[in-house]
C-alpha cells in the first residue's frame, strides 16, 4: 500500500492521521499502559523547545498557556528554552491557581512570573508560542484570547503552534472564531485532520509531528 514502510505492515507517522477522539484513546491507552501523563507532557514541551532552537536565532520568546494540556506542555517549553539562555515570558489564560494535574506540575516548575494573558504583552516579543488551546478545541475563541490571537496576526509575529494553531478545529480544519497563523506546527504521535484540511492547513505552516513515547 503506498506510504506503507516496505516489509512491516506499519505506516510512518507522517502518513497517518487520527481524528480528535482517536488521539484521546491514543492518550489513555498510554497511560493504562503505565506511561505518565507527566513524561508525555515533558517530551511534547521538549519537541516545542528544540523546534524552535533549531530553526530561529535567539530572541525574545512569549509563550501563551492555556488553561489545559497545551498550556502545561507550553510551560515545559519556556522553562526548557530559558535554561539554554533564551529570555522567555509567560502568560496565562485564567488563574494559575485553577491548573490541575500534569499543567499544574509544569506551572509549579516554571521558576519565573506568570502573567495574565494579554495582546499588549506581543510589544516586547519577536516569536510567540501558542500553546492556549490543542485539537479539542470545539467553541469559537473570544474576549481576550480572541483578541490577541487576532493581534498576532496583524503584527505578523513569527508564531509556533502547539497541537495545532488555537481557533483550529481539529477535524474539520475550519476556523473557530478565529485562529492563529503559525509559521511553524508542533504536534505529538499522529497529525489531526484539521492539519490538512483548508482553512486549517493554511494557518498551520510547516508540520513537525513530534515522537513523544506513544506507543
């Protein structure tokens, strides 16, 4: 079958793709397998921060965190981005006290102020790093995330994606309000639909699909 690898009867990653719902019994089916959540999310923020190190200089970085997984694995990749020297901020949607599980380890581990996410904080940097909301994503962005997401847009900021742009839906590709133009896509085990499918694959850049222990 083409893209098959010969001789083994399993297809590379890069020819497959899982629907949203596939990707979360892909996620539970690793932990009953006994693989932390927390070694996952470290080994999705470490993908993120040796992305960005091996295609830009060092700059001034802003990571944008959810309030879920994504955000935890943005916390990974700033704390791991200003331990090689890069001068990193951070800002939240919601309280940082309201992060729960494997986020909140993250959260606890950045070693730095959080701040609220807002559009005025892209003045003081040259690259962003979405990582507010992954392919679950199922209701339009608005207020503040809205806001900013649009602004980075129209200063046009070189911008990474975590999962996938935020305003991405994840299995139709289509725009949720709206979305985040990414220059550069990092996302774990398998691609999503929405990588492919216009609008989505429009905003989405580059695609690196991202080895994070899944198996």
């Amino acid at each position: 079958m083409t893209g098959m690898e010969k001789g083994t009867g399993v297809f590379p990653p890069e020819s497959v793709l899982l629907s949203v719902e596939e990707m979360y019994r892909a996620d539970r089916a690793a932990a009953d397998a006994g693989i932390p959540g927390e070694r996952l999310m470290e080994a999705a923020g470490t993908a993120v921060a040796d992305t960005v190190v091996d295609r830009w200089t060092r700059c001034r970085v802003l990571v944008l965190c959810g309030p879920g997984n994504n955000g935890g694995d943005g916390f990974v990749a700033a704390r791991l981005l200003r331990e090689r020297g890069w001068p990193v901020r951070v800002a939240l949607l919601g309280e940082r006290g309201k992060l729960k599980g494997d986020a909140k380890t993250n959260v606890d581990r950045w070693q730095g102020p959080v701040d609220p996410l807002a559009p005025g904080l892209l003045d003081d940097a040259d690259l962003v790093v979405d990582a507010l909301f992954g392919a679950g994503l199922a209701r339009p962005l608005e207020g503040v995330v809205r806001e900013t997401v649009e602004e980075i847009g129209a200063r046009d900021l070189p911008c990474v994606a975590v999962d996938i742009p935020s305003g991405v839906h994840g299995d139709t590709g289509k725009v949720l309000g709206a979305a985040v133009p990414a220059a550069l896509t990092v996302t774990f085990f398998r691609a999503k639909p929405g990588h492919y499918l216009y609008p989505g694959r429009a905003l989405c850049g580059d695609l690196a699909v991202a080895d994070i222990g899944i198996p």
